[in-house]
C-alpha cells in the first residue's frame, strides 16, 4: 500500500472527495482513501477488458462462497451460502431493510452516526428514536439499558438500525454489547439491522462480532457487509445482506424489483480483493495506525476538544466543547472536514485520516491556525 504521492492529480479524475473542492482546500472527508487499491484490482479490470464483454450480467459462480470463506475465517462465523443476498451497496440495504417491513413504524438508530441513519427513516416515513451515544475513553459508547428503555416506550413494530463498528467514534463493540442488543431485539420483536461495513477496518486488538452471528438463525437479523471500505474500491457498488430467517430475507428480495443489479465487475473486484488482497490490507492497517497517532499527537495539544480516534475505521470524530461553526472555521482556513450536523450534532466535525502522513500534517497545521 503506497499513498498517493501527489493525491491533488486525483481531480482530473471526477473525485468525489477531491473534485468537489477548491483546489486551496485538503479534502479530509468523505471516507475513500488516498491511494490505490490491492494490485489484484488491477488485474481484475484488465482481465475485463482483455475479454470485453460489458452487457448485462448475472451473480457469478463462487462469489457467495468467497463470502462464506472470509466470514469463518476473519470473523468465526459459518453462514449458509443461501443467507445472502447481493445488492448494490450497504446504503441501499438499509432501505430495503425497511421497505420489506412495513409493519415496522419505530427505528432506533444511534447518534451521531453516519447521515444515512437519519434520512433513511425520513424517507420511508417512520418515526425515529435517537440513541445518545456519550464519549468513553477513545470511543463513544452507550448502554443495553438505554435502548431497551426507549423500546419500552414503544408500543408498536419497531427496528434497531445499528451501526457496527460505529461510524463516527470507531467503536468496536464488546460481545457482551452484541449479544444484549440482539436478545433485546428478539425480546421486543425487534427487526435488528446491521450496518458493518467497517468489519475488517478494526485498528486494535479487538474483535469484531458480527450481529447474526450471535443471533438464532430464526430472528429477524438483516447483517450488511461490503469490502468497499476495507480495499478502498468504493467505486464498484457490491455488498451483500446476510439473513438467515426465510420471512425475512424473502420480504427483503422483494424490495429487488426494479433496483439496479450488481455488475459483473463489480463482482469480481469484490471477491479478488476478499481473495488476494490481504498482505495489502495489512499494510494498510499499519499506515492508518500511524495516522491515527498523528491525530492523537495533535488532540494532546487542544483540551479544549473531545477527539475520538476509535478502535476502528479510518475517521476521527472531533467535538468542540459547545463551539459552533467549526466547520465553516477549518474550511476558512483550506481543510474540508466533514459537519457534524448530519451526523448529529452541530459542534462537531469529523476528520478522514486515511491519506499521507504529509496530507494529513498539513491539515492539522492549518487546523491549528484556524485554532
């Protein structure tokens, strides 16, 4: 894995995170990452082109067993192949989770968490039900008890959207935190879906435990995984939806018709990633380590805010002490930071510290000096 050396050359290539901003500014935002991806990714594509065939597509043989595979052996999880659904990205899951259930009115969604947990339950009408999330130590944290006291509350069909590891913050959640959030969903009925997309991005000596596998297979758990974030390879729309209970998963097909289908490629940058691209994935875990020390470095020099550097993920969650407007004040100064409202609250922002250690040192002179 090698940085970027002159990352400003990704704007003659429509890049979301560094097209999009004047070319005086650091874009440390949207969350891809300033380098490329595994060498398999390379040959995947020319592999493509060498054959030429770019009409429609179907799921290709082997792609759920790949799945399968990384599961038992990144996580100790055995699916049954028959579990998983593909579909064009973890975002998307998320509504289709709640477009096959109708009956379910309430959501319960952690905050802040990444905009998409706010909007998507706008968007499908239900009524949502924020679950504080408080700072503990390097992550942000909140307890079984809370949740389960909003559920009491509720009277009707609810869901738990999760998001594991949390995005921001990087917690990396315990068993026993899992293990409670799933059995208080299959004590209130609960539709349970997890987004965790960050699965394989955990930075520490922890370990991820994904919600269905601790769930009895006859719950009602929707598990949403991609190798996007891990590899870097967020332009090819490719996830899947794990869910082992048949009621489920058959409402969740449903919600298929009319959708964009994964393309062939995407398919298959997917599985030669989840194949052949782990000596770049650790690599690349050692660089975001170092980066995160960076930041860490800098948040010893401002008491004055609350920095989160988390367990996982490659985002730093910055919270001014009831300070307004600090996006607006970084962005004044050259660094894009992504606002905190969306994520829910207004005092915060959070940082990408997946680019050069000469990016990011620069970006945090310049936050200095907006400081």
């Amino acid at each position: 894995m090698i940085w970027h050396p002159t990352p400003t050359e990704r704007r003659a290539h429509a890049s979301l995170k560094w097209s999009t901003s004047p070319e005086n500014v650091l874009p440390l935002w949207v969350a891809d990452i300033d380098c490329a991806p595994p060498g398999c990714v390379t040959q995947t594509i020319n592999h493509a082109l060498a054959h030429g065939i770019f009409g429609y597509g179907e799921e290709p043989k082997g792609f759920r067993d790949t799945w399968v595979q990384h599961l038992k052996t990144h996580h100790g999880w055995i699916i049954d192949p028959d579990w998983i659904v593909p579909i064009p990205g973890v975002v998307p899951g998320m509504r289709f989770s709640l477009m096959a259930s109708p009956q379910v009115r309430h959501v319960l969604t952690p905050t802040p968490a990444y905009p998409y947990f706010k909007i998507i339950p706008s968007i499908e009408n239900r009524v949502e039900h924020l679950i504080q999330l408080n700072p503990v130590g390097e992550v942000m944290e909140t307890s079984i008890e809370v949740i389960e006291d909003r559920l009491k509350a509720i009277k009707e069909p609810a869901a738990i959207l999760w998001c594991n590891p949390q995005n921001p913050g990087g917690t990396v959640y315990s068993e026993d935190f899992i293990r409670g959030l799933v059995k208080l969903a299959e004590n209130y009925n609960a539709l349970l879906v997890s987004d965790e997309i960050w699965a394989d991005l955990i930075l520490d000596e922890k370990q991820h435990i994904p919600c269905g596998l601790v769930a009895p297979d006859d719950q009602p758990t929707i598990t949403l995984m991609a190798a996007t974030k891990t590899f870097n390879i967020a332009g090819f729309a490719c996830a899947i939806a794990i869910i082992p209970d048949h009621n489920t998963k058959q409402r969740f097909l449903a919600t298929q018709t009319a959708m964009p289908n994964v393309t062939p490629l995407a398919y298959a940058v997917t599985a030669s990633c989840l194949t052949d691209g782990w000596s770049w994935h650790e690599s690349l875990l050692k660089a975001l380590r170092s980066n995160r020390q960076i930041v860490m470095d800098w948040a010893v020099c401002h008491p004055e805010m609350t920095v989160l550097t988390g367990h996982s993920t490659f985002l730093a969650w910055i919270e001014s002490h009831g300070c307004t407007g600090l996006f607006e004040r970084f962005l004044g100064h050259g660094v894009r930071l992504s606002p905190g409202a969306p994520f829910g609250s207004e005092t915060a922002v959070r940082l990408n510290f997946g680019c050069s250690p000469a990016t990011l040192t620069e970006a945090l002179n310049r936050l200095d000096s907006a400081l």
